[in-house]
C-alpha cells in the first residue's frame, strides 16, 4: 500500500462514471511507541510528523495525560490554543502554495516562499509566546499571500489568483446545501470504535448511516456563498478559517465555540482518548500503557481518513462533477487540493466508451 491517496476516476464524455479511492498507508503508531515510555510519546509523535506536527503533538499530550489521569491546567490550554490557532493558519498557506496544482516553478509561486517560510517560523514559535502579540507578524505573512483580514475582503497575490481559478471553474461541482459534519458529540462514538481494536475503522471510518466531513469547510459552512459553485466554496472556507485563526490569536479569551479545540478522556485508568480540532480537522489519538508507564497500545486517526473515505465527501463531489474541460486532470487535483489531504493524491483519470 502507498502513502499516497490513490484517486482513479472514469468519465464517459463530461459525466463522472465511477470515481474509486485507495486509502494511503497508515502509520503504525504501536509499533512506533511500543514499550517506550508514554511520556515520551509526544515528542516522538512530533518528530514523526512534518503536517500539523504541533497539532499531533498536542493530541499526543492530551491522550497521554488522560491515560495518566492528569488534570489540564489552564495555562496548558493557552499554549495548545496558541499552537494550533498559528498552525492553522500556517497550514492553509503551507497547502494554498505547495499544493496547488500547477507548475511548481511559476514565478508567482516561488514569490510568495518567504512569505511561508516566515509563517511557518512564527507557527513553530507559537509553542514560547505567552501574550500572544506574535499573531501581528502571522497576519503579516498572512497578508502577504493575500488573505482578506476579514469576512468582506476580497483576496489579493497569490490567494487572489486560486479564487480567479475556482470561480472560472464555478459550474464543475454543485455546491451541496446539506453536508455532515464531524462534532463534539461524536466523540463518545469514535473513542469506543477505537477501543475496539477496529482496524479497519483506522483507514476506512464510519459512523452509521452518515458520511461526514471533517476541516475548513465544516468550520465555515454556515458562513459560506452558495451561489458560486463547490470549488469556490471550499476555497472561501479556507479564507475565512484564516481570519478566523487570526481574530482568535488577537483575542487573550476563548472564542465562542472553542469547547472542543481539545478534548480528552478515559474509559479506564492507564486507556487515554484525545480529539483535536487540528487544520485539517479532527484528530484522534488513543493510548494504553501498563503498569510501568510504557505505551502498549497506539491508534492515530487523521481528518485525511474521513474526507477521503472510498464512499466519503470526496468522491460525492467527484461524482456530482462536470469534467467538461479542457484539462480535467487539473480540475480533480484542484478538487482534491481543495479537500485538504495530508497526504499526496495519485490521480488517474480513465476515458470509458459507451457500450
């Protein structure tokens, strides 16, 4: 199995006839941790990781602290509010330039570089600040791609050439005016299939009935156009999670909604569960350790997992899609892009004939 998301959709003229999703690899997190001391687990988590590393680490922290029966203290959910407020909107650049499809050696690319390098420096630091005034020099870098400040602004640079793209491409995929989405009381659901030693719950995860998503888009769906087409629609959610991000980061109290930024729980003493509201979603995390204090028992969930479930929102979009383009490669790449994998997409596109 690859690490790559496997992605073959099969189009007769401009009509989706089939669109097929093979799951990535997971990373083993038990063979990873085990017998290692599960204070140690965040840390090496952290280091496994290079998306959403801080998130990770978190969800490491929080799972281990509830298998350990720990109390959070405030001052530690600052620091993980900080954390994941700067990565998200690090995150959402990070994928806007590096993950766009398109050549990677356009110079309006390579311009805005700096520009991501310097907020993923300021993401990284998030970790040290305590009065938060480092989100001015995000927004900074923020500015730079061109990220409106606000729910009414226009996007610019970089930012403002991927909005000309989904716009142009409004009619490809119909904007869905009702969606599920993953929540806070979802959670009770998920620990238990995690309990259960479901592996296939860790590549394919479901919940009865329902095909969720889970990032941006559910974020922002109340706040998002409807009249400008899917692909647009997904981009604006990116947009306003930005300011979002950046309006908490300027704000020292918690935000309306902020209840499940990160949660943690336990089923039994040495068992821990952590649900994380990371950039691309939410994130699980699981751990059981022994009497010594060394990990036993390691599951990772990934928000990448949901939405690119073989029958999840990614392919309903896929299958709703006009690929009546010119290059329609390109337009499942954006389409994908814009779903937010951590992970890359193999993309094969087959031309089926009518019988």
């Amino acid at each position: 199995m690859s690490t790559s998301i496997g992605v073959e959709v099969t189009r007769i003229e401009d009509r989706v006839e089939a669109a097929n999703i093979t799951p990535r690899r997971q990373v083993d997190a038990t063979r990873l941790l085990h017998g290692k001391a599960a204070n140690d687990a965040p840390r090496l988590i952290g280091s496994v990781f290079t998306l959403c590393a801080a998130s990770q680490r978190i969800a490491s922290e929080a799972a281990v602290a509830a298998a350990q029966s720990l109390h959070l203290s405030d001052a530690l959910r600052r620091r993980w509010r900080r954390m994941l407020y700067a990565e998200r909107v690090a995150e959402h650049l990070r994928a806007s330039l590096l993950d766009w499809p398109g050549e990677k050696n356009d110079p309006r690319r390579l311009a805005h570089l700096p520009a991501l390098r310097q907020a993923l420096t300021i993401a990284r630091a998030a970790e040290k600040e305590e009065d938060n005034s480092f989100h001015i020099a995000l927004k900074e870098a923020a500015s730079r791609f061109g990220a409106p400040s606000g729910l009414d602004g226009a996007p610019r640079a970089w930012l403002g050439e991927l909005w000309r793209d989904v716009l142009k491409n409004g009619h490809i995929a119909p904007y869905r005016e009702r969606a599920d989405f993953l929540a806070l009381g979802d959670a009770e659901t998920v620990h238990c299939a995690l309990r259960n030693a479901d592996a296939e719950f860790l590549s394919r995860p479901n919940l009865p009935g329902r095909i969720v998503e889970t990032g941006a888009f559910a974020r922002q769906f109340a706040r998002l156009s409807h009249n400008i087409g899917l692909m647009a629609a997904r981009l604006q959610a990116r947009l306003y999670d930005i300011a979002y991000a950046l309006d908490a980061l300027a704000c020292r109290e918690p935000m309306a909604g902020e209840e499940d930024l990160v949660v943690a729980r336990s089923s039994r003493p040495g068992e821990g569960f952590a649900m994380v509201d990371s950039p691309r979603g939410f994130l699980f995390h699981r751990i059981e350790i022994d009497a010594s204090g060394a990990v036993t028992t390691y599951d990772i969930l990934a928000p990448t997992e949901w939405n690119f479930h073989p029958a999840g929102p990614f392919v309903q979009a896929l299958a709703a899609a006009q690929l009546n383009v010119a290059d329609p490669r390109r337009i499942v790449a954006t389409l994908a892009a814009l779903f937010d994998p951590c992970a890359s997409c193999d993309i094969r596109l087959l031309e089926a004939q009518h019988a």
